[in-house]
C-alpha cells in the first residue's frame, strides 16, 4: 500500500456518503501507477463535483505525490 493510495482513499472517503462502500486499487503499468477509486453509484458524482473541478483536483494531488516517490500516476472512478 502507498502512501498515495492512502491520501487518494482518505479523500475520497471524506467526500462519499457511503465510506463504507469506497474501495480504492493500485496496479502497476510499466513506469505509470493506476489508482482506481470505486464508489457507490450515487457518490460518483460527488467525487466527479461541478465540471468535474473535484476529480480534476484528485488527479492533481495524486500526480504530486507520485511524482514525490518517483511515480507517474492516473487515476480512475468507477461505481460499483
């Protein structure tokens, strides 16, 4: 588990109504790291926010600390 999985968990679990239902994966893909965030149908809009200013906000604090270990990383939502 990294740390920028945790931050990226501990986010999105503040901003979903259901926290429960957050789950969050890290996959490696040669020199880039997938961070998928899985949500509740209802929540994803919450983590997408207003033309889409919270996910654009999320890529952004994911790519900074990737790139303070060394990492590229993307990041998805997904409804479970």
């Amino acid at each position: 588990m990294s740390a920028v999985r945790d931050v990226i968990e501990t986010v999105a679990k503040a901003l979903a109504d259901v926290p429960q239902r957050v789950s969050v994966t890290e996959t490696e893909h040669r020199d880039t790291t997938l961070i998928e965030v899985t949500v509740a149908p209802p929540d994803v809009g919450k983590l997408i926010g207003r033309q889409g200013r919270t996910i654009q906000a999320l890529r952004t604090l994911a790519a900074i600390a990737g790139e303070r270990l060394g990492k590229k990383v993307t990041l998805e939502v997904r409804d479970a």
